[in-house]
C-alpha cells in the first residue's frame, strides 16, 4: 500500500492513527512472511547439505553423476 497517496492534504489526528495503525499491521503481517521464508530457506539448505553419509539417504540419491564428473569419464 503507497501510504503517501492515502494521506489527506490536511489529515486530522485520527486519520492519522488510522494510518499509522494499517502501517503496523501490514509490518507486522511483512515480520510474519520474513520469519516464515526464513524458515523455509533454512529448512532447504539443511536438505541441501544432506548426502548419505550423513543421514538416512540412499547412496543412490548423491549427487555423483555431475557434467563435470561425466566428461571425466570420457573416452581418452
């Protein structure tokens, strides 16, 4: 929401706490989604680190198979 655009020329005092008041709730509604997505991140860098070595992973399920990792094995 563009709060500059909403405010009156000559706002009263209770325009004004109207305004501030839906300028905290969407902040705190912004605090929510960036604890969520913080989160979220941290929860895929954790599967990310995750290989069968240190978890219940199958072998099978490692990241071996790379491009560079193929072209290595190439023909001579």
């Amino acid at each position: 929401m563009d709060y500059a655009s909403s405010v009156p020329a000559a706002p009263t005092v209770e325009q004004l706490l109207v305004l501030l008041a839906e300028r905290d709730a969407a902040l705190v509604e912004r605090d929510r989604v960036i604890e969520q997505l913080s989160a979220r991140v941290a929860e895929l860098e954790a599967r990310l680190g995750k290989n069968s070595q240190n978890s219940s992973k199958p072998p099978s399920s490692d990241a071996f198979w790379t491009a560079a990792v193929i072209s290595d094995c190439g023909p001579s």
